[in-house]
C-alpha cells in the first residue's frame, strides 16, 4: 500500500511516499481504509524531532493522527463494529500513523461517522475535538454560566472548543486577527479581541478558565486574566506552578488521551448539528499534498483544519 513516511528527522523534505506493508490487525481492532486524515502541530513537530525524547519511534515513520474510512476487516474479538461501517477516529499512538492508504485501529477508540458529514469534515474532528474536551472538561471542568478565554478561536483546537465551551453555557472570550472576527462571532464567540492591536490580559479581567493553546509569552500573561481559584489548561507546554500559586490558581498541561467514548460523544453533538466540523483547507494524499499541508500548519495561519483527502 501507499504511504507517506519519514525515515529521519529533518524538515518537509522528508515527508517520502514509499510502498509499505499492509498493516496486520490484532482480535480487538480492525483493518481501516482510509478516506481521509487531518493535519496537527503534533506532525511537524515529530518529524522535525521536537518530540523525540516522549515519541522515541522507529524509523520508518508514518505520521498521522486524524482516521475517518471504511472497516475493511475486523479482529475476532470486534464486536461493535463490522466490515463496511463508516468510522472515524483517534488511533493509539504508534509509529504506523493514518498518512496510509490502510491503518489499523483499536475498537475502543472508533466512533461511527455521522452521516450528516464528509469523511473530511470527520477527519478533522478526532485529535482537535478529544483535546478541547479533554482539555475544558475533564481538567478545567468549566460549568454552565462561566467565563473561559479560549487563545486562538479560529485554529483547529480552538474552533471546536469555542462551540464546545458554548454549548456548556460558558461566556466565551477567544483572540483572532480582525478578519476572523466575524467567523467566530458566528461559531458562538461572545468577545472577540484582535492580538495585533488590543492586549488581552488588560481587556479581561475575573474570568474562570483560560485554554492555552499559544504557550510561552501568551500563557505568562493569560494568568492575569483569571479570578483566585481559576483554571489554566494548556495543550502546549507545562505551566510554571510558582507562577499559578502566585496568583492563586491551578494550571496543568494537558496532552490528549484518545478515547472513543468521548468520541462517539461529539460524533452525536455533529449528528444534532450542534457542532460543526471546520475545515479550512484540503489536500491530496500526495507526497507534494503533504509536505504543502505541513508548511501551511506551521505557518500558525491556518484556518479551521488541513484536510488531507485520499479520494
């Protein structure tokens, strides 16, 4: 079958189509062909060798983190799902990632795909969506009629979790360039504050929850915005804990579990057209498709997600 693998660290240059194996599958999980496959932070950084220290993978490499296809074959022991059913997911970290023609994928992280949406509004949902809700629900447990600031609204993570963090009944604050205000306002932002001219930490002031989804300079200043006893949740790199005792809060790194429960939650939320999927941008399954994906996410400019579609 057809890949795109790395076999060492470096930059987009190493992102090589070769032919690999078809990957066996164990009795609890089943055989995946893919539709289509999503970008996240977590690609480039591992192929640059940023993670290799928490990743430490064999090369060769095949990236990916994002799953949404067709159950080709299932494990003996698969009892939820059968061959042909339309699933999208978050399959366990493994060097043999979804930028794949066929992954193999544990049944206790599938959800079934809703059929109100594409294979590539699926496929940019697993990873972004599992982290906001892990990160807004189960660290910062944010409730009904709370203020959460969420750092840039209109990336992958951050589009999902404003509508997440919305349909809790939460005030919703989040940090956009001024052309995506208008977009945001529509996903259920109730404030949004331009970063290029405005400072969020002298704008907000008493709010309960901050996501960080920007780390270093913006996480130091996102302190100042929460009340005594708030809540700072990252996706991006630990927090000080002086720096949170000083100002009274709790602050923690979050790094996502993947979870087909959850999974099937927010499956059910698109199903009700509660959330919606936000792609930005799609690109073939491709050599070229990929290493143009990979420069458009680290840009940071990306709106909504890169979608990488096999069809």
């Amino acid at each position: 079958m057809k890949a795109i693998v790395i076999e060492q660290y470096g930059g987009k240059d190493q992102l090589k189509e070769m032919d690999v194996p078809i990957p066996e599958i164990n009795d609890h999980q089943v055989l995946v062909e893919m539709k289509a496959t999503s970008i996240n932070p977590i690609d480039w950084k591992l192929r640059e060798g940023y993670l290799k220290q928490m990743l430490p993978f064999e090369f060769p490499i095949i990236l990916g983190w994002d799953a949404a296809g067709v159950i080709k074959k299932v494990g003996k022991n698969v009892k939820g799902f059968q061959v042909g059913d339309a699933i999208f997911s978050r399959p366990a970290t493994t060097r043999y990632g979804t930028y794949a023609e066929l992954t193999a994928i544990d049944e206790d992280l599938l959800a079934k795909k809703p059929e109100n949406i594409s294979y590539e509004e699926a496929a940019s949902i697993p990873l972004a969506g599992l982290t906001a809700w892990q990160a807004l629900f189960d660290f910062a447990q944010l409730q009904k009629g709370e203020k959460v600031l969420i750092h840039a609204g209109a990336g992958g993570v951050g589009s999902l979790a404003i509508q997440l963090a919305k349909q809790k009944g939460a005030y919703v604050a989040t940090t956009a360039s001024e052309k995506n205000h208008a977009f945001l306002k529509e996903l259920g932002a109730d404030e949004v504050i331009d970063y290029k001219t405005a400072n969020f930490e002298e704008v907000l002031h008493d709010y309960d929850v901050v996501f960080d989804t920007m780390g270093g300079e913006i996480q130091a200043k996102s302190y100042q915005v929460l009340k005594k006893g708030g809540r700072l949740v990252s996706i991006v790199n630990a927090p000080d804990q002086d720096q949170a005792a000083e100002y009274g809060v709790k602050a923690s790194h979050v790094w996502l579990e993947p979870n087909g429960k959850q999974l099937e939650q927010l499956a059910s939320l698109l199903q009700e057209g509660k959330l919606k999927a936000i792609v930005g941008h799609v690109l073939p399954f491709s050599e070229q498709g990929l290493k143009e994906a990979h420069a458009l996410s680290e840009s940071h400019h990306a709106k909504g997600k890169i979608v990488i579609t096999f069809e």
